[in-house]
C-alpha cells in the first residue's frame, strides 16, 4: 500500500523520539536494508523499511506497562544503498554497516526480506565478540543449506548467518516454527539448536519461555529476529524485523503488528532490560 490513511500531521517518526546530542551515540541506531529478492514466492518486503518509518509517527513512547520511554534516543540512518543482486552480492557490506553501530547502542535492523537478519548476526556476532545467543522467531527455521535453488533465499537465511558469523548452533533458539525441510530437522537435531514449534509456545506462559530461553543464554547478549510470519495464525542485544510486505498488507496490520513489536523493544532500553 503506498497511500496512508492514517492522519500523522505534526506527528514525528518513532513516536517523536529525539536524536542525541551532538557528539554522543544514540540509545537505538535504525537501519534499513531492502532487499527482497531473498522471498521467491510473494515479494514485496522491500518497500517495508519506508512504511514503517512513515506509521512510526502514530505510536506513543509508552510501553505496554505503562512506562514512559520519551528520553530514549534513536538515530535513524536510513536505508543501506544495495548493488544489484541477492544478499549474497550484499552481505559483506551489509554487515560492515551495520557493525558500525557503537558500543552501548542497540541496532535495530529493518528488512526486507529475511535474508537481512544474515548479515545482522554476523554483524552481532563481531559487535558482541561472540557473546551473543539469538531467539528467532519464525514460522520457519530458515536453516537449509540451498532452498529454491539458492543459497540466499530466505529459507536460509540463518544458515548462512552462522556459517558466515562462526556463530555456535547450540547457541541458538527458534520459537514459533511450524513448517519445516526435513533438512532443518536434521540439522537442528545434530547441531543442538534449541526448538520451542508454535504448538508449544502457545501452551506455554511467558515466564516459562523467559526461563527457558534465559536458562541458555546465560552472560550473552540476546539478539531477536523477528519474521512477522510467526504473528500469523497465532536480556537483549539488538533486533532485526523482516518479511513485512507493504503490497499485500491489507489495513496495514503486518506493518502495525511488527511496529508494536519495535517498540516494545525500545521502551525495555528504559527499563533497563536489554544489553
């Protein structure tokens, strides 16, 4: 959808939050990568990192606690120029970029297809000097080796993230998956990446996910890649937010639905609970 029907006059994006002073890093960095040719079946998602800069205006700071997060500071640095191509043509200097975020500041990736969250976590993985678990959320695992007869297609898009960022399986947990390669159960059965399917995070309450996802990360920071996918039917480090795809989202409730997630994640900047 390119035209907006929500009315944002004198509203500024994410929810009016200010950049720092000159000279100092920002709490949250935001980068956009908009790359979509990683989704063969129903592209779209390049046009998401501009959508939901322009819908950011109609959130509030305010977290679903009721905490004001308004002194939070966000750098917006826009979308990356990309060369024509997969992210395979990309990731390199995706990954450069996005490393530039300073210490101390969360990086906040906007995809784009999942293919994003590759070089995000290999980024993660220098910017964290290895100490980084991840949570991704998915309805897919993402973890073949060549999926649609390519190696950058988005049903790899983790795959390629640990080869490339020398990142430990164990150290990764899927939540929400549902549709699987017989290829991704073998290779989180042998390399010991850690499983909650959808069935199971729905019985479970949100303390027991904590504990369980908590119980493994241990010291490490916690990086979040969310594919909005999982929405469908049903301690932190930084977080990508991809697969959202303007064209075919009626009422624009896949872009409102990961912009709540967003900021959800800047307000935990507030409350203290992210790395």
């Amino acid at each position: 959808m390119s035209e907006h029907h929500f009315n944002t006059a004198g509203l500024k994006p994410w929810g009016g939050l200010q950049p720092p002073p000159a000279g100092s890093a920002p709490d949250v960095r935001i980068l956009g990568v908009p790359m979509d040719r990683g989704s063969f079946y129903r592209p779209g998602a390049a046009k998401a990192p501009a959508e939901l800069r322009k819908l950011s205006a109609i959130f509030a700071p305010v977290s679903e606690q009721a905490e004001l997060f308004d002194t939070v500071t966000v750098q917006d640095d826009g979308d990356l120029t990309l060369v024509d191509g997969d992210m395979g043509a990309n990731v390199d200097a995706v990954a450069a970029e996005i490393e530039k975020t300073p210490a101390g500041t969360l990086p906040i990736v906007l995809g784009g297809d999942h293919t994003t969250a590759s070089p995000t976590l290999i980024a993660q993985q220098r910017r964290l000097n290895g100490r980084m678990s991840i949570l991704y959320i998915d309805a897919h695992p993402d973890l073949n080796d060549s999926s649609r007869h390519s190696r950058w297609s988005n049903g790899c898009a983790l795959r390629r993230g640990l080869e490339l960022g020398q990142i430990d399986p164990r150290k990764v947990t899927l939540l929400g998956c549902r549709d699987y390669d017989w290829e991704e159960v073998q290779f989180i059965r042998k390399m010991g990446v850690t499983l909650v399917p959808a069935a199971t995070a729905h019985r479970w309450t949100g303390s027991q996910l904590a504990d369980e996802i908590g119980s493994r990360i241990g010291s490490d920071a916690l990086h979040i890649s969310l594919d909005i996918d999982s929405l469908d039917p049903s301690m932190l480090g930084g977080l990508d937010v991809d697969e959202v795809a303007p064209p075919l989202d009626l009422g624009y409730v896949t872009s409102l639905a990961a912009l709540k997630f967003i900021f959800e994640f800047i307000g935990m900047v507030k409350l203290g609970t992210t790395a």
